[in-house]
C-alpha cells in the first residue's frame, strides 16, 4: 500500500537535474570551483589526513596500536554500550511515534519539545547533568551507592549520557514518517478483526522498516563516536572506561600520535560506511523523513 | 512526499480514539522521557537555583568564564556567518550543475556529521597546529597562527557546522526546480534579477534555519575543538571545557551556572527558528 512513497522516494530530484541553464558560464566555473575548494579544504582534507597519519608509521605500528589490550578493552566497552542504547531508543522511538502520530491529546507540543531538546544541548552540558543526578552529591547517587550500584563512572552512566544525545535520532524520522503515512492501513488491519499487538507487527512495522534502521544506523554512528558526554561520566579510567573516542583521545594526548590515529581511522572508516548505508537508505525514505539535521 | 505540504493529513481523520495502545505508548514514553531528560534538566535548574543573585553575578562577572562564553558564541557565530556564504554556493552548485565529483562531493559534506567529534578534533589539530603542514604553510604565507587561538576555534565550528548549512538548503534549491526562474526569465528579468528576486529570497527561510542549527550546534560544541583549541584560559579555553573543570574542582554552582547560560541561549536559538519557520509558513499560506 505504501509502494508508491517508497517509489516516489526513488526517483528523488538527485536523478533528474533541473534545467539551470540561466546561468553564464563562468559564474558556473566560478561557483563549482569554490564548491571544489571549500570541501576540499573543511572536509577531505581532515579525513585524508586520519589516514594518511594512521599508515605514518609503517603498518606494523597501525597494526599493534589496533590489536593493544586497551583498544580492545574500549572497543569491547563500545559495543557494549551501543548494544544497550540502540534498542533502547528503538523502543522509546516506536513507542513515542505510536503516541504521537496515532492520538491527539494535550500537551503534543511538549512532548516534541522534548524529543528535540537534545539537539539545542551541548553534549558537555547533557553529561554534566546526568553528573548532577547520578554524581555523590546529587539527587539518585547517594540512594544508588548504598544499594550497589554504581552509575558515574561506569557503563551505565556512559549509556545514559549515550542515550540522552541519541535519542532523537529513532524517534524523529520514526514521528515524521508514521505522520506521514496516516492511520489508515492499521485501521483497515483492525477492522478487519487484527488485535492491537497484531496491527503494530504486521502493519505498522513493516510499513516504518526503512525509517528504524535508518535511525538505527545514525543511532549507532553517533554512539560509537560520542565523545562530550560520556567524557564527562565516564571518569575516563584507562582499561574500565575508556570508550573509542576517549581512548583516541587519551593516545594523543599520550602523545602517541601514530597509535591515536590508528584508532581514529577505524573510526572514521565506521563512518564512512555509514555514509554509504545512509545514503542507500534515504533513496527508500519519502523527502522530509530523513536527516536529522533537518527540522520539520 | 513532502511534510511541510501535506499538513491536511493532520487535521484529517483526527479523532482517532479507536486506535489501541494509547495509555501504554503514551505512558511508556512519557516515563522514558521524564527519566532522560526531564529529571536531568530539573537537576540543572534545582543546582542552579541554588545560586542567589549576587552568586550570579559573582560567577558570570570572572573574567575567565566571560573569555568562555564569548570565545564559544563569538566563534560559533563567525563560523555559521562563513558557513551562510559557502553553504549556499555549495548547495547551489551541488543541486544545479553537473560537474566531475559531484557525487562524491555531496557525499562528503554529511563527514563532519558522522565523523567521531574526537577524530575530527585530533585531525584538525595535527593539520593546524604550528607545527602541523596547514599551519607552517598559513603561518609562513600570511604570518597568521591558526592553531591553539580562536582562529582554530573557528575553523573547526566551520567544519562542525557545514552539513546543517548545505543539508537544509539543498531540497529548498531542488523544489525551486527552474520553474519560477523561467517564468521570471520569460517575463523579462535579466539574470542578476532573478537571483535577487526569485532564488535568494526563496532561499531565505531556510539560510535563517541553516545559520541558527549551525550556530547552536557550534556553541556547544567539544570534541571537535578542544585538541585545536589549546586550550589556554582567557584567550582559547571554550565554555563547554570550563565547565568540566569547574566540575573537577568541585565547584558546582559555577559549572550549572555557565551550563544554564550555554542552554538558555541555544534553546532560544530553536525556539525563535520553530516561530520563524512557522511564521513563514502562514505567510505562504501553507499553514
């Protein structure tokens, strides 16, 4: 039933380049000239030197900075706490995509406001808060450690921090795509006798596939990079919590720098392939779903 | 299928009480959403009311933490000026012309989105430090140090920023489509015209969107800008870093209190863009 977005999204204006015939030629050479220059310079000039700083050294120093215990302890922790985010937010995102686009109820507003609140905050300030409850003085901490569990400066503070910057991420694309397509499919699923639960799995799903692995993806890129909030809670201890941003971070500063960027690398290799995933994706996502640099 | 022309679909079939799941979707996320965000951010207000006025004053009137504030919205500012002029020629030239690389180009322009703010930051740093290629070479052509000033600050919010900037400006150029610029064209408007009466106000919406995503997503910014930065106080130490060492010194009425700065001033960022967007809206008459 909802083909014909999914193919409407196929033959987005990538394909069919508008006429721009209007303008003259060397305002033409002009402007694709400085597009060139600009790039280069901002944006492939930082991603060629990751990889050009990670081989500096030989690749046997690339190699055994990859293989170390700390940089597989970080990768490990890493995994980790994407494995506890990402499903969590793809939940949350479900759930707040139901609510929203399903119901009218008060307060709508509110609730959106919240799902877009992480973006205006600055991922130093979104770690210092989750400080501020879960740290010795503040409002859960004193409560928590004397029942055992230990929050900062461990996996579940990373994942919290985690999950406060990423949030947005499942639930944007999820709320726009779902508002898009309407109530009509799952209403003709329950009519036609299906029980709720039933509805979500067999209708509702399988219509907003291609929107949850696209938050997912994005989810999962950006968990694997977070860098200022979980710096903030991790307490940056070496082979405990140490993440694959802090570690690159604690390598330079270390001033391995060949090691630091071979760390990095693997990083930026992951976003890269990001990159590719996401771009596949989009072609299957109708206009206005995708990006959450986007606002509605 | 695009969102902002379909708002019919809102107001259509509305009251749709005879969907199932209402209480637990909306209680589930309500619930999620108190635990992450709400009880975080009262956590910040409850720490920050604990500051009287004169506290206020006495924390926002160091020197050290005015340097802060200004170094990261001053360079962030700058950064989403820069990125207001070459967002739009890259999009512009991205959407309209063919030209080799163009793929590949478009494609790099999401880079500083997925790329880990850690490993940008240690790539620019190395890049530009005064010992680094791109600053030897600035520092020895134009006498200029790039690297551990507000000048690094600055390029790497240009770099933070520039996805936003393109991003929201490219599927505005796309629905302008030539249409209106031939219909112009044919009504007798020479080129410089059209630009200055069809593409660029067309166009204006959404740059005042792309500067403000740009600006409040560079005042907060870290990861990217601490390894270039240097990070000397009162001269290159942005506010987001103050704030964890004011943490480390234990001293939390001061890190709430640049923290509740930093906040107030990006979310009214958003706030005045989402009053702006839908002002625009009406005044379209898609609303």
């Amino acid at each position: 039933m909802r083909d014909d977005l999914v193919l409407s999204a196929g033959d987005r204006p990538d394909v069919k380049q508008p006429a721009s015939g209007g303008d003259g030629p060397l305002l033409r050479f002009f402007l694709i000239l400085i597009t060139w220059f600009f790039l280069s310079i901002i944006v492939l000039l930082p991603l060629g030197v990751v990889f050009a700083e990670a081989f500096a050294r030989g690749s046997s120093v690339f190699l055994s900075s990859l293989v170390s215990r700390d940089t597989l302890y970080a990768l490990g922790l890493t995994l980790t706490v994407t494995a506890f985010v990402v499903p969590a937010n793809m939940i949350f995102g479900l759930s707040a995509a139901w609510a929203l686009t399903k119901f009218d109820f008060p307060g709508k507003p509110i609730l959106l406001t919240l799902i877009d609140l992480p973006f205006a905050v600055s991922p130093v300030v979104a770690g210092y808060v989750l400080v501020l409850v879960f740290g010795p003085s503040g409002w859960l901490g004193p409560v928590l450690s004397e029942l055992g569990v230990k929050v900062l400066f461990s996996t579940p503070g990373i994942v919290l921090a985690t999950i406060f910057v990423t949030f947005p991420m499942i639930a944007r694309p999820l709320i726009a795509l779902m508002e898009s397509q309407g109530c009509e499919d799952e209403e003709t699923a329950l009519s036609l006798g299906a029980g709720g639960l039933r509805t979500f799995l067999t209708v509702t799903l399988p219509n907003v596939r291609w929107a949850l692995l696209y938050g997912g993806l994005l989810c999962t890129a950006r968990s694997f990079g977070e860098f200022g909030a979980v710096s903030v809670v991790s307490g940056h201890i070496r082979g405990l919590t140490n993440t694959m941003p802090l570690h690159v971070e604690a390598l330079y500063n270390d001033n391995k720098v060949a090691a630091a960027f071979a760390v990095a690398s693997l990083l930026a290799s992951l976003a890269v392939i990001t990159l590719i995933f996401k771009f596949v994706l989009e072609r299957r996502l109708p206009d206005g779903v995708q990006g959450p640099e986007r606002l509605r | 299928m695009n969102l902002q022309a379909s708002p019919s679909l809102r107001s259509a079939g509305r009251p749709r009480r005879s969907m199932p799941g209402f209480g637990l979707s909306l209680g589930y996320s309500t619930v999620y959403l108190s635990f992450v965000v709400l009880l975080p951010m009262a956590a910040l207000a409850a720490s920050a009311a604990r500051l009287d006025f004169e506290g206020w004053i006495k924390v926002l009137s160091d020197d050290r933490v005015i340097s802060a504030l200004k170094l990261s919205f001053g360079s962030a500012l700058f950064a989403a000026c820069v990125n207001l002029v070459f967002g739009p020629v890259c999009a512009y030239a991205l959407v309209h012309f063919r030209f080799p690389g163009r793929r590949a180009l478009d494609a790099l322009v999401d880079i500083p989105f997925a790329l880990p703010t850690a490993v940008a930051g240690i790539a620019l740093a190395s890049l530009y430090a005064p010992s680094g290629p791109m600053g030897k070479a600035i520092l020895e052509l134009f006498g200029v140090q790039v690297g551990y000033t507000p000048l690094g600050v600055t390029l790497a919010l240009i770099f933070v920023g520039l996805p936003f900037a393109v991003r929201t400006l490219q599927p505005v150029l796309r629905d302008l489509d030539g249409e209106a610029e031939l219909a112009a064209a044919l009504l007798g408007a020479d080129r410089p015209r059209i630009w200055r009466r069809v593409i660029i106000p067309s166009l204006a919406p959404a740059m005042v969107t792309a500067f403000a995503l740009s600006f409040a997503r560079g005042a907060g910014e870290y990861g990217s800008v601490i390894f270039i930065a240097g990070n000397f106080p009162r001269l290159s130490e942005i506010a987001p870093l103050l704030i964890i060492i004011r943490l480390e010194e234990n001293n939390y009425a001061g890190a709430s209190a640049i923290a509740v700065v930093m906040l107030l001033v990006s979310l009214s960022c958003l706030v005045l863009i989402n009053l702006f967007q839908a002002l625009i809206r009406r005044r379209l008459g898609y609303a």
